[in-house]
C-alpha cells in the first residue's frame, strides 16, 4: 500500500510538471506569434537580404557601383514601416565605398508611399528604378532601367516626345521629374550640399524650391543669422520656397516659425505683381525686430535661362534649376526685390500673426481693400 502511495505522487508530480512544461511552451508560442504581428517584425524576419537583391539588381542593369559614378535617391524610412531596412541599406551602401553627403539623397514621403530606390549612373546616364513590396513577401515588386541624360532627353522634339510620353506613362511611378532633375543637377558637381538637404525636405527639385534657397541666401547675406538672430517667415504668397525656410532655419508651424497665407490676384498686384513674402528678423540682443517683404521675379529666370515657348515643363523647370544654382545670377538685377523694410515691435508681430489679419495691411503696405497703401 505504502509503495502504490509513493508511485500515485510521482504519476501525479510528473503529470503536473508535464502541465506547466504545456503552459510554458503554449505561453512561448504566443509570444513569438505576438512578436511576428508586430508591424515591421513580420517583414524584418521575413527576408533580411532584401537590400542586397535590391544593390544586386541595380548592379545588374549599371554595372558597378561606386563613389565616383553613383547617387542613390530613396525614401527608405518614410513609408510605413520601412526603417527596419535602414541598418540592412546602410550596411550594403557603406559596403561600396559609397558616401553620405556625395552619394545618396534620402527624401521625405508620406507613410502609405512605395518604397523606392532610383541607382543613377553619372557616366551613362543611365537611371534603375526599384519598388519593392515588403507587407507579406519581401521582394522587388518593380524595376526599370532608362537613359535620364538631360542633354540626350532634350536634344531635339522627337527625343523630348519620346520622355514626355514616358513621363505620362509614370515610367518611375510618378518620380519621374523629381528623379530626373535631382540626379542631372547632382552630376553637373555643382549642387549645393544644402541644397539638396532642402530637397529632401521637399521630395522633388523645381524652381520654386531652387527660388526659397536664393532668397534664404538673400536674407542671410543681408540680415545674418548671428547668435540671438532668429527669424519669422510670413509664406504669403506660399508656395515651394517656403520648405527651405522649415529645412534651413527651423521655422516650423509648431514652433511659430511660419504662417502660411494667401493673396488675392489684385493684393498680388497692388504688391509689385511678384511678392515672395516676409520675413521678420528678431535680434534679441539688441532688442529689435524688422519687417523685410521681398519680391522674387520669375520672368527674369524665364527671360535668362534659355527655355523655349514649347517646352514640355520638365525641359523649362531643369533649365530654370541650372541658372538658379548658378550663385552668379544671384544679383541679377529684379530677380530679388525689397519691397519694404519696417522695424515693429512685438505687439506688431502677434497682429500679423493672427488668422484674420494680412500681415501687409497690419504693415500698412495694402489696404484693407487690397489696393497699395503707397
């Protein structure tokens, strides 16, 4: 009787170790499957050597890839989930000798974007563009491979035909001009470091972005941003100019950086016909803020930078980019006007701030009406 005792609590200590053993493994389970649900876990596991096909590819079609010859455009990091490629794209980006400041140009998308990468070939002119899917399957989705030489694309009407037809049929999924004007303008060795940070801001380069950079320069050069120096952007008129400011100087919405307003066609014209905005230079060490309106004339780039009336716009836009890269025409004469400067003070500032006021009628500069108060 003792020794069947002693046999039922073994039988019974081993079936309860056999439960907890069951419990532990169930709990294991549910946490590597809780672990795999995870958004960005899936596709991290799912297949790691996803850059590499993406480098290989690219190889594939351009040949080498090197520091020399290459600009790698992308916006890993934006859509949703991306950035657990990051570590895996920097690992294969470093693996070429290629550099940071000279080789890639990471720009800002939204969440639900494509994933994409554009490998330009400075020597051919050749440019592969890669989409990849990563939410089930980690694979290369799309890839094509064009000629994006400018001088080539642009040298008569039947090659400006022949690209304009591509760009309608989004070759590059809609980066067509984005990827075009930043890789020709990276290869003429004359982009501005800067510059292209401002680009990633805004995700595409075009005069109005080329146009925020010259009047940024304008500022700094006329009112430096020294230690105490803060500036306010008034964005009115608004338009691409205004994320180089955000870039440049930090000037946020959140922060009170900018305030983006509108103008109407005659408030347009009662300015000059070309009012780029204000911008109000704080010098909190000497205790004083001025109000500087400047103007920025598009037909002077027009006029000077070599487009025709036929131009399909991304042959007029890329030439209007190269003469405004070229700082020697920074002080042409009209392209950057003052049309005011006032010194304010604070109370001044908060009027012009608020929603219902044209911070030009609180200057005085327009009537309320919209006509010129001068």
């Amino acid at each position: 009787m003792i020794k069947a005792s002693i046999t039922n609590k073994r039988n019974i200590t081993n079936q309860r170790q056999t439960e907890v053993k069951f419990v532990y493994l169930f709990l294991l389970a549910t946490l590597v499957f809780s672990l795999g649900s995870i958004p960005g876990m899936a596709a991290e596991n799912c297949n790691s050597n996803l850059m590499g096909q993406i480098f290989s590819a690219a190889e594939a079609d351009l040949g080498a890839i090197g520091p020399n010859n290459t600009l790698i455009i992308t916006d890993i990091g934006s859509p949703a989930d991306s950035y657990v490629y990051l570590d895996d794209f920097y690992s294969q980006f470093y693996g070429r000798d290629l550099l940071y400041t000279k080789n890639l140009l990471t720009v800002q998308n939204s969440r639900n974007s494509p994933l994409w990468f554009a490998f330009f070939d400075k020597c051919s002119g050749n440019c592969t563009y890669i989409e990849v899917s990563y939410e089930n399957e980690s694979k290369i989705s799309y890839k094509v491979t064009e000629n994006i030489d400018f001088d080539k694309l642009s040298q008569n009407k039947k090659s400006k035909d022949a690209w304009s037809e591509k760009v309608n049929n989004s070759v590059f999924d809609g980066h067509e001009f984005a990827i075009l004007t930043i890789a020709n303008a990276w290869a003429t060795e004359k982009l501005d470091y800067e510059l292209m940070e401002c680009l990633e801001v805004h995700n595409h380069f075009c005069p109005g972005v080329s146009s925020g950079y010259v009047l940024a320069n304008w500022m700094e050069k006329n009112y430096p941003l020294k230690d105490g120096v803060s500036y306010t952007v008034f964005a009115c008129p608004p338009w691409c100019k205004d994320d180089v400011f955000v870039k440049r100087w930090d000037t946020t919405p959140g922060k009170g950086g900018i305030w983006v307003s509108s103008l109407t066609d005659n408030e347009t014209e009662a300015l000059g016909g070309s009012p780029a905005g204000i911008f109000v230079v704080t010098d909190k060490n000497a205790g004083t803020m001025k109000a500087v309106a400047l103007g920025f004339n598009f037909d002077v780039v027009s006029e000077k930078c070599g487009i025709k009336a036929d131009d399909p716009a991304w042959v007029s836009k890329y030439l209007e980019d190269l003469w405004l890269m070229n700082k020697n025409n920074w002080d042409t004469k009209g392209l950057v006007s003052v049309i005011s400067v006032k010194n304010i003070d604070a109370d001044t500032l908060k009027k012009m701030e608020l929603a219902d006021n044209n911070p030009y009628v609180v200057l005085g500069l327009l009537k309320p009406a919209g006509n010129s108060s001068t």
